[in-house]
C-alpha cells in the first residue's frame, strides 16, 4: 500500500508538472486562447472557462473581466464584421471540424483597430448532452493583412501596366518557345486576340530577314545566355498588312534553371516609317539640289544653243537652214523638258495651276515615263479626241503620272504594258478622265481602302515609304479632281483620275503647249542701250548678237563689279542680268543701279534655275522686275524686252 501511495503522488507530481508546462505555453504564446463552454438552446450565450492573459492585447479588456462578461467581446467586432464572425461560431459548434474567420476587432483601450484570424474548434464531453467546449485560437494579422493589400494594389498597378497599355504588350514563352502569356493589348496592335497568340512559336512572322535576328536572339536566351539588345523583328497583321516589333527580354530562372522567357514588345511600324520618310525627304532634297544646279548649267548651254538657232534662222534666208536650224530648236527644248521633268520629280517646282491639254501633256512625257519603266514595260497611249482643257499644274501633274509609273514598275518585275488613257466623260458631272492601267499582281481587296493612307505600304522591305500614293491623292484633290483604283489579284491595276474641264469661257489660247513654233523676225525695236550681265561666255556672246541684229546697244558684264562700273560709265535704258555671279546676284545689280537712276529702272532677271528652284533666299523678285527662265527664245526675249521698255515711256 506504500508503494501504492508513493506512485499515487508521484503521478500527481507528473501531472501537476504537465498542467504547470501547459499553462506555461499557453501564456507565452504570441496568440490569445480561450476556453468556453456552450449550451444549446441558449443561444449565443456561453460561459468562459478561461482566457489567457495576452488577450487583454487583442481586446483592452483583462481576462477576468472578459470570463465574467463573455459578450463583450462580440462588441468589440467591427459591425461589418459581426454576421460572419457569428456564422462561424454557430458552424464550429455543429462541425467536428475546425472552422477559421477573419474579422476586425476594435481594443477597446486604444480605439485601434485591428485584424484578428481566429480558428475554433468544438469538443462534446462524453458524460455530458448539448453542451460544447468551445477552443478558440486568436492570432493578430494586421501587418500580413496589410502587406497582402499592398501586394495586391501591386498587382493592380501591375495589371494596368500589362493590359492596359495600348503601344506595347508583354508575353511570356516556355523553353520551347512557345507563347504561354501576352497582354489583351496585343490584339489592337497585332489583329490577333489573345487567345490566337497562346501555343504560338513564330509570331506569325513574315519572311523579313530581320526576324533571322529575332530567333537568334530567342534560342540564346532560352540557352541562358545574357540578355541581348533590344531587337526588332516583323509579324503579319490580320487585316493583311504588316507590324513592326521592337523587343526585349529576358531569361526566366528559377532555381538556377531557364524555364522560359519574359519580354515586351512595342510597335514601332509607324516611328520606323517616319524615319524612312524622313531619309526619303533629305534624300530627295539632296537629289533637289543635284538637279537645280544640274538644271542652271544645262539651260544655260541650252540657252546658247537655242539663240544661235534662232540667229542662224533669222539671218538665212533658206529654207534648208531654217528648217535645221528649227530642228536644233526642237530638240533643244525637248532637253529643256527633260531638264523640267527632273526638277518637278526632285520637288523643286511651285504650284503654277496653268490651262493644261492632258492629251498633250502625256504625250510629251511618255518618252520619260519609258525610261522611268525600263524597256521590259512597253508604255502605249490612247488619247481620247475632243478633249477640253483642265486648269493644273505641270509640275504637279508630272509628279502623278511618275508615282504611278513608279508603282507599275513595281507591279511588273517581270515585265509588261502600261497603258495611259484619256476621255472626256458626259455621262454624269463632265469630267476629264486619266487613266493608268498596268497589268501587274493587283491589288488585294482588303488593302484597296488603305493605298492612299499616309505611310501605308506593301513595299517596305524595298524601300517603300507609303508616301507616293498619298501624294498623288493630295495633288488630284489641289486640282479639284478625285482618284479611285479597280484591281484584280493577278489581273493588274487601274487608276482611274477625274479632272474638272475648264471653264468654256476661257479663251483656248491659253491651254499651255509644250512645243510651239515662234517666226525668225525680231520684233521692230525701238532702239536703246541695254547692260547684259552674264557669266556664261557662250550665253553672253550669242543674247549679245540677237540683241545688235535686233537694233539694241548693248554693253556686256560677267561679274557684279564689272555691272556697276558699267552703270557708272553708261547711260541705260535697261538691264538684262543673270541672277547668280561669281562675285554676287543679279538682285544687287538691280538694287544698285535703281538706287542711282529710277527706283523703278527697267530691268530683266534671267536663271538657268527655275522660278520656283531659285537659290538662297529668293523670295518675291522686285516690283516691276521681270523673269525669263532659261533657255529662253529670240521672240519671247526681244518681246519681254519691249514690255519692259514700254512702261517707262
């Protein structure tokens, strides 16, 4: 019996050791716990058996106080919180499973708010029927709450980044490289919806070499290697068209292994097409300046050829020589136009709107349009009769027919026909109708509605900037006119162009003509002394010899000094003055000699550059001051002279 009762305290002893330890835990813990008992029927109502000491950190409310008042910390749940908090109690008491709940609880010390996560488990004693042990286990979460807020605003922010951007997407690959994520905003860039894009390996790319560099890049990646540069690389549009990419990424690694691909990508189609644009521009504007200094020194050679014709013409009375010498004329302006054709594609022409005969008008520049084509391409005219005049620019018009020219060519590689038609159209509003058709691969029905939008090309990866066919659009509407183009795939293309005639009223000899005949007669002069100031020795010599068979004194300059030293030393009655000269401008000559004599002093500018190609700052010429455009014939120049002399006397 001994031993029994010293095993007896020893249990006691053990036990007592155990109930000390889990108090011990209980207390130190950095949660709160409770004990409670509940009886069914009552409700809500339960008795507490025990609340740990750390709970008066939750609520404000020591412990005791909270076993003799159990209530009271129902009160202290946020009131949006409460429903939930009780639903949970209510399906703890009936569940043998634990239930856990989040909720705010208020301290009712501070006033501060804070999230409590509660799990409570019931336990039914054997001996006992409809009363529960309510357990319950409080843990704080305000910061792991908050933290989860921050990281879903995060995210938030994030996802308006990714998805809501409209200039870029983002896109993820596997190590096969295959699209595992992309952004919505890809389909406004793209055409192709999300879900079009997922499993994809090849971006829908077209056969531009650059996308060579873009899976090069991709593969090395997906080897691990550094990120590369950011690369551009080519994709099909779904309306048919084209988009330029600009990417970058990066490898993906997780635990020290590349398990795909991270990147983003923008559209940089239309910022590409403005740098072409733009090299176009200066490239032109280069060519511009090539052919305006190509142009002063051809017309002035033209210049002197054409006036010893004339001379030639006028002094012999043969018809043998004047028809050779009408024969060099010809010829000589057929250069000059060539010489024009050049400065209207290089852009250097004014707008000059002028009555223009459109069958006239093509033929003289289906000879260049030949050569703009190439001799695989046979260009044929077919001219309508009776065809009334249209009010245009030269300059303009040419510029029209080039790009369209330009175009077939490139419809044609293989060669073909180019066929330029004209026809006066009665059937609606009158129209002169111009029609260039070409028998390239056409034109695909869902891009016939975009040729004429700026920067829109099919021919980017040739150098296409997208901007011919808009020009051409932009002049046709100056004019007044509309265009529109019917295409068969593979069947060739026509564009077709409607001119408003010209008002009947207007007189018919003011239709501009390309090549007309002028007499070998010089104009009955009047007399007087003219200063002719010319650099070129040829032009000087031959205007100097039309002007002695005509009547005139002349007095010759090649510089500016030599120009002013004649004003001194020489009454005038006109001045007749190249613009450009070694030693300054015809401007200054102008400018001196109407400072000594007559602000309004008689005076005449001829250039080998056009009127509206004149070089520096040229703007307005002078009042009074008239202009000649080299080369320039006998009859227009005697008369130009008379004109001039005329409105001083």
């Amino acid at each position: 019996m001994a031993q029994d009762g010293t095993q007896k305290n020893e249990g006691r002893h053990t036990l007592g050791g155990s109930e000390e330890i889990l108090k011990t835990i209980v207390e130190t813990m950095p949660g709160a716990v409770y004990v409670a008992e509940w009886v069914e029927g009552h409700g809500l109502e339960y008795g507490s058996i025990f609340e740990s000491p750390s709970i008066e950190q939750f609520t404000g409310i020591p412990p005791e106080e909270l076993t003799a008042h159990p209530g009271m910390l129902l009160n202290l749940v946020h009131p949006d919180d409460k429903r939930k908090m009780v639903d949970a109690f209510y399906e703890a008491v009936h569940s043998p499973e634990e239930v856990e709940v989040t909720y705010r609880l208020q301290n009712a010390r501070s006033g501060e708010m804070r999230w409590i996560h509660e799990r409570i488990r019931s336990i039914k004693p054997a001996e006992t029927s409809g009363r529960r042990v309510m357990i319950g286990a409080m843990m704080d979460v305000t910061e792991l709450r908050e933290a989860e807020e921050e990281l879903q605003r995060a995210k938030d922010r994030m996802q308006i980044l990714v998805e809501g951007t409209p200039y870029l997407f983002f896109y993820t690959q596997d190590q096969e490289g295959n699209v595992t994520y992309i952004s919505p905003s890809v389909e406004s860039i793209t055409g192709y919806p999300v879900e079009e894009w997922l499993g994809q390996r090849h971006w829908f790319a077209t056969g531009n070499r650059i996308n060579d560099l873009a899976r090069a890049a991709t593969h090395a990646h997906l080897r691990g290697e550094a990120p590369r540069p950011a690369f551009e690389f080519e994709i099909r549009h779904k309306n048919g068209g084209t988009v330029l990419l600009e990417a970058y990424e990066h490898p993906f690694v997780v635990d020290g292994k590349v398990v795909g691909i991270q990147g983003v990508a923008r559209d940089v189609t239309a910022e590409r097409r403005l740098q072409e644009a733009l090299l176009e521009s200066q490239k032109m504007e280069a060519i511009g300046r090539l052919a305006a200094g190509l142009a002063h020194d051809l017309n002035n050679m033209l210049q002197g050829i054409v006036t010893c014709a004339d001379l030639i013409g006028a002094q012999s009375q043969e018809d043998a020589i004047h028809a050779l010498a009408s024969e060099i004329v010809d010829i000589s302006e057929r250069g000059a136009n060539l010489v024009q054709q050049l400065l209207s594609y290089s852009r250097r022409q004014i707008f000059e709107p002028a009555p223009v005969d459109l069958n006239l008008f093509v033929r003289d520049n289906a000879s260049f349009l030949q050569r703009l084509v190439g001799d695989d391409i046979a260009v044929s005219l077919d001219l309508g009769p009776d065809l009334p005049p249209i009010l245009g620019d030269r300059g303009q018009l040419e510029r029209v027919l080039v790009n369209l020219a330009s175009n077939a060519r490139t419809a044609m590689p293989d060669g073909g026909a180019l066929r330029i038609t004209t026809r006066f159209d009665l059937s609606g509003e009158p129209e002169v109708v111009l029609t260039v058709e070409d028998e390239g691969e056409g034109i695909a029905p869902e891009r016939r509605d975009k040729i004429f939008e700026p920067y829109f090309t099919t021919r980017a990866a040739e150098g296409g900037t997208g901007l011919g066919l808009a020009s051409v659009k932009g002049i046709v509407e100056q004019h007044g006119g509309h265009i529109s183009v019917q295409s068969v795939v593979g069947g060739g293309t026509a564009f077709i162009i409607g001119f408003p005639p010209l008002d009947e009223n207007s007189p018919a000899e003011q239709v501009q003509e390309q090549s007309h005949a002028q007499p070998y007669v010089a104009a009955q002069s009047p007399g007087g002394r003219i200063l002719l100031v010319d650099d070129n020795d040829e032009v000087r010599r031959s205007v100097r010899d039309v002007l002695t068979f005509s009547g005139y004194e002349t007095v010759t300059a090649a510089t500016v000094a030599q120009a002013v030293k004649a004003v001194e030393e020489h009454d005038l009655d006109l001045l007749l003055t190249d613009l450009q000269l070694p030693d300054g401008s015809g401007l200054d000559i102008i400018s001196r000699v109407r400072e000594q004599r007559d602000p309004q002093f008689p005076a005449i500018l001829m250039s080998g550059y056009p009127r509206g190609g004149l070089p520096g700052n040229v703007g307005e010429l002078p009042a009074s001051v008239l202009f000649l455009e080299k080369p320039v014939r006998i009859q227009t120049l005697l008369e130009t002279i008379e004109t001039s002399l005329s409105k001083v006397r």
